[in-house]
C-alpha cells in the first residue's frame, strides 16, 4: 500500500511524523522512531528565552536583569532536564543527520524579532532540513489589539524566512478570530506549511496551597475534532501544506486527517503513552484501511472529507451548530 505523501516538498513515506517532544530529544529514541516507521522528526523546541538566557549568562548580567525577567528565570529551570542547550541541540541535529535517513526538522519556540532568531541559521548550517517555528503567545494586555499579534508573527517569519533557504512550517494556536486569513497571509510571506494546532498547556489552581500549578496533560483524541475541522475548512485555500497536531491516537485518526486535506499528521502524546512501537501498530492499521476503503494511494484520498469536496459543508460551519444543539435529547 503506498502511504507516501508529499510535505514541504519532501516526500514522505506516509504521513506520521514525529512531533516535537523529549522522545525526539535524544539519538537513541530517535533511531527507534525511524525504526517504527515515522517519516519525520520534529526536534524539541529551542526557546527563545532560554536563548536569551544564555545569552545573558554568557554576558555575566544576569543579576541585572529586569524583575520580570528574573521572574522568568525562576521558571525555567524547572524545563532544564528536558531542555538542552542552544550548543547541545545543534549537536543533536548533525548527529540526528548522521544517523538518520528521514528529514530532520528542528524547531525554534518564540515570538519576537530579536537575537535569537539567526539560531535559525544555526539550525539550518548544522543540516536540518526544514524548520518548525512555534508561535506561543498569549496576549495579556488588553491594549495590544489582534491585529498586532498577527503582524508580530508575520514578521517573526519573515525575518526567519530571509535568513535561511530551508522550509519553514508555523505551528498556530487555534486563537485567531480570522484563522483562513492569517494563514494567507503567512502563506504570502513564505511559510510553507501550517501546523494546526498548538496546545496551551493549561494552569491550574491548587486549593490546598493556593498557588497556580502548571499543568502537562497527554492529549485525549477529542481534541482531534477542532483539528479536522479546520484542516477541512482550509484545505484549498492556500498553497502552505497542512499539518496535523493534537489528539492522533489511532490509524483512524490519521485517516481522518488525510481526509481532511492533511499532509502531515504529527504525533507525540501517544508515543509517549505507548512508545515507538505504537507508531508501527498506527500504520500498519493505517494500510489496512486505506486498502479496505479501495484507495490505490494516500494522494487519492487527501481532502475527500474536506469542506470544497463534501455536499453539505454546513456540516462544519455555523449550521451544523443549531443542528447539533437541536438534536440534543
Ligand atoms: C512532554 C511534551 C513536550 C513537548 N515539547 C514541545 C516543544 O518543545 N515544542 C513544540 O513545538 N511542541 C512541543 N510539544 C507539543 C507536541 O509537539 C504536540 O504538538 C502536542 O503534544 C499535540 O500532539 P499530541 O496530541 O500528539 O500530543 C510537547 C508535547 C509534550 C507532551
């Protein structure tokens, strides 16, 4: 059965990548990845804080720092065991390149224009082959309006887009109000695929201490839904591939995907629950459905579900909201 896909203008042996976690964080595991049939990996994020903090140990300033910035500090540490250093993840790529045949995407974490961001040439020279840019912000001054955000992003990918000739995906947050048009637009300034969505780790309120407690949950498959949606709603309306991430946890949940228009279909929370392993169990299961089903290939089947290609698209527009409130019983 061919599960080939094409992504970013690699061409994948199926569309299961690995998404950015601690298993794609060290050789070992990554060999096992590759072994169990994962196309891609997506390495951890290099965030532009700890960067920054580097930076200013480096600079020996770092007591001089502002309050908040101190704040911040006390933070991060708390990541030290899962995050490496800006030199260490370098070394990580160009060994992940040695030993690895599939496509070995790094990825930078950050929202501003800054310093930071010529490591995505670092990345780039020290051989990935694409680069994954994750936008995690969370606008808490209501003075900033949305518009800003959005061309704070933008800007962000195009100042890593002019440094560097590998491609460069944008992992999104589902928070925009005008989704098709901010994805246009980072269409328009070069990015080459999407990746839908981001999860925001939720806080929590702990009652006992009365502190605020992170919190890092394992996806469920149900947060697949808001995924297929608007992969469905995009697919066809802009040149960036689409990828999926959050909530795959089966071979049914990448057919979907594919279904949905997908390209890629990343995955980390059930590898973790069930090692490398599982992702061989995903799509061997993924074959057997696509050969039941009568597609010859995945390419036939992309986007049969999407929302240009169904007879009722109101199934994922405001109509089907009523529909559903009305059927309740
Ligand atoms: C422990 C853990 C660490 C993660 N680290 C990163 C990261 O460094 N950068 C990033 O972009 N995403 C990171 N993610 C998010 C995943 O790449 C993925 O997008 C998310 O977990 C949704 O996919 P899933 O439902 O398959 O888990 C992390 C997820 C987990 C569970």
């Amino acid at each position: 059965m061919d599960l080939s896909c094409l992504f970013m203008g690699f061409r994948l042996r199926n569309p299961l990548v690995a998404a950015s976690s601690p298993l794609t964080g060290d050789l070992d595991s990554l060999r096992k990845l590759e072994d169990a049939g994962l196309s891609a990996a997506v390495l951890p994020s290099l965030f532009e804080e700890q960067i920054e903090i580097e930076q200013n140990r480096l600079d020996e300033n770092l007591l001089r720092g502002t309050e908040s910035f101190a704040e911040a500090l006390s933070y991060f540490p708390a990541l030290d065991s899962y995050r490496i250093g800006a030199e260490d993840y370098l070394d990580l790529i160009r060994r992940a390149k040695e030993a690895l045949s599939i496509p070995v995407i790094g990825s930078l974490n950050g929202v501003s224009t800054g310093g930071w961001i010529r490591y995505a040439g670092e990345i780039q020279d020290a051989g990935a082959d694409a680069l994954e840019l994750n936008v995690y912000f969370i606008p808490t001054d209501p003075a900033v309006q949305s518009g800003t955000v959005e061309q704070m992003t933008l800007k962000l990918v195009r100042d890593i887009q002019s440094r560097i000739r590998i491609p460069v995906s944008v992992k999104l947050s589902p928070y925009y109000s005008a989704l098709p048009n901010v994805i246009r637009r980072l269409d328009q300034a070069g990015a080459r695929a999407v990746v839908l969505f981001n999860r925001f780790y939720q806080p929590d309120l702990d009652l006992e201490s009365m502190s605020v407690v992170p919190g890092l949950k394992l996806s469920t498959p149900d947060e697949l839904k808001s995924r297929l949606r608007w992969v469905s709603i995009l697919y066809g309306q802009t040149d960036a591939d689409l990828a999926v991430t959050g909530g795959v946890h089966t071979a049914g949940d990448i057919a979907k995907c594919v279904l949905a228009g997908a390209s890629a279909v990343m995955v980390a929370s059930a590898l973790l629950e069930g090692g490398p392993a599982r992702a061989g169990i995903m799509l061997r299961e993924l074959g057997e459905w696509v050969e039941r089903k009568g597609f010859q290939s995945l390419t036939e089947m992309k986007g049969n579900l999407s929302h240009q290609s169904i007879a009722e698209p109101a199934a994922y527009e405001r109509a089907n909201y009523m529909k559903v409130l009305g059927s309740y019983s």
